[in-house]
C-alpha cells in the first residue's frame, strides 16, 4: 500500500482512499483496543493523542503505537495544528472504500 501525503503542507503520510485494503483494516481492528479507539473517533471530534490514551486508560506511548498502525492502515487521519496532533476518523474515505463499514465498526 503506498502512502501519499495529502497537501503539499501536510508531512504526515496516509495512504490514498483508493488503495485501502479492507484485510489491511481488519487486521489492524483485531487488536480491541484500536476497535474502541475508532468507536472514540466516531462522533467526528477530531482529539489530541493525550486525550485518546486517557479516555482508553493507556500510556501515551502505547496509545501513539496504536493509533500509527491505524494512520497506516488508512482508518484515521493525524493532522499537525503547530505542535498539536489532532486524530479524526477518515469516515468519508472508507465510507467511499467500503459502505457500511463504519457503522458495523461502531455499533
């Protein structure tokens, strides 16, 4: 899977909608930690790692380890505000990819 930047400006890579692979995705979700973590980032909310790890009860370097894997795998987006790093769930693109994964993912 290759892995484009999204805008001249943006230095976090993420893979291009088109080339999600749904075993790529499911794989990465079978940790139940990253399946709570996209039910989290379902209500659109765009979060900082800190607040992710809290919600979930983890380490900040345990939760940046999770939510790379899930930048990778094409299921969020990591966007630099200055020295902030908001994650937002890519709804649009796998809705795209893949209608209805979503809301099987977040039931």
């Amino acid at each position: 899977m290759a892995l484009v930047t999204v805008s001249t400006r943006e230095k976090i890579p993420h893979p291009a909608a088109e080339s999600l692979d749904l075993a790529t995705i499911m794989r990465t979700l079978g940790d139940p930690v990253r399946l709570d973590i996209v039910r989290l980032l379902a209500d659109d909310v765009p979060r900082m790692c800190s607040d992710i790890s809290s919600a979930m009860g983890q380490p900040d370097s345990t939760c940046s380890y999770h939510l790379k894997l899930m930048r990778e795998a094409g299921l969020t987006r990591a966007q630099q505000e200055g020295t902030r790093r908001l994650i937002s769930l890519r709804r649009t693109d796998l809705e795209a990819r893949f209608p209805g994964l979503v809301a099987v993912l977040t039931r």
